[in-house]
C-alpha cells in the first residue's frame, strides 16, 4: 500500500489528496480516517511532508463540503420531493428533521461520523443554511478532522508498528458496521 501511495503522490502530486478529499466527501460514504492515519505514518517516516498532505487533503474536504451544499441547494428539493417516499423522507418528515436538526453542531460534528459527513451539506443546502456559516464551519471541521487523524498515524508510528492493510480492514470493518447500524435503524423505523 505505501508503495502504490507514493507512485500516486510522485506522479500526480499532492493533487491526488486533494481529490480524495473532494470524493471522500461529495462521493461515496467510505471512512477516510484509515488513509488519514496511514499518511501521518508516512509523514513520521519521511515520505511524505504533513503540512502539505493535511492542507491537500482539508482544502479537497472542504470543496467536496462546497459542492454538495451547492448541489444540495439546486436539486436536492425536487430529488426529495420526487424520490424521497422510497427512502421513507416526504415534506412533512423533512420540515420536521429541519426543525429539530442543529446544524451549526451537526456539521462540525459530522466531519467525525461516516455517512453523516457526506450527507450533511446536502442536508445544508436543501435546508439554505446561510453560505457565509456554511464555509466557517466547513472550513474549521475540514483543518481539524483530517489533522485529527493524520496527527493520530504521526504519533502512534513512534510507538507502534503497523500495517497498511491492517489499516484498511480496518477502515473496512468500521464502515459494515456503520452500514449495518443504519440498515437496522431502518428497518426499526419501517416498523
């Protein structure tokens, strides 16, 4: 794994973190944290530099945060409004998950909780937080979450070795059980 993540870096450059913070948030629901972790321990070992990999990949987080708040705001009404009884969400369900949402925590908060990060512009946008609120909160959650975790892989590397796929089954198993959880809120709720 490091080997493949340093050809990716060598040829493309820091652009590629930015992207990964671009998808990680505007794409797929997929914890980020284990790659976050793996880059603090390259950056320990010289690899890679920190400051430059944790604003690459904050700034990617942050215009991920951007456009799903845009896209949230343009079609994410009339994609509610037409799609939104498959996922048990109408008008009523979402004026009242609006009103009792306190978005200010939420989307700090988020940034920690896969699945919650990537729907939470949206959200954002469908509900017209104000932009100016928006970019503060975005911008201070995108520095802490990733410094957050690649400050955890820097400083447990000087004491403990470990392995990129541990890592990443890792990553992996913390996402099934997120998905599981949420199946099961779900199904609870259809109840």
């Amino acid at each position: 794994m490091e080997s493949q993540i340093l050809i990716y870096l060598s040829q493309y450059g820091y652009i590629i973190l930015f992207l990964v913070g671009v998808f990680g948030i505007a794409g797929i629901p997929v914890p980020e944290e284990s790659l976050f972790v793996y880059l603090g321990i390259l950056a320990k070992n010289d690899k890679i530099d920190f400051s430059t990999a944790w604003l690459s990949l904050s700034l990617g987080a942050f215009t991920g945060m951007l456009i799903s708040y845009f896209l949230g705001r343009k079609i994410g009404k009339p994609l509610l409004e037409r799609y939104g009884k498959y996922v048990g969400m109408n008008k009523g369900k979402w004026s009242k998950f609006v009103l009792h949402w306190d978005m200010k925590k939420s989307l700090f908060a988020g940034f920690f909780i896969p699945g919650i990060r990537q729907f939470n512009p949206y959200f954002a946008g469908m509900a017209k937080f104000p932009l100016i609120g928006f970019i503060i909160i975005s911008v201070l959650g995108s520095l802490l979450w990733v410094w957050v975790y690649i400050f955890i892989g820097f400083v447990i590397s000087s004491y403990i070795r470990i392995e990129p796929l541990y890592l990443t089954i890792g990553g992996a198993c913390f996402f099934l059980i997120f998905v599981i959880h949420l199946l099961m809120k779900w199904k609870k709720s259809r109840r």
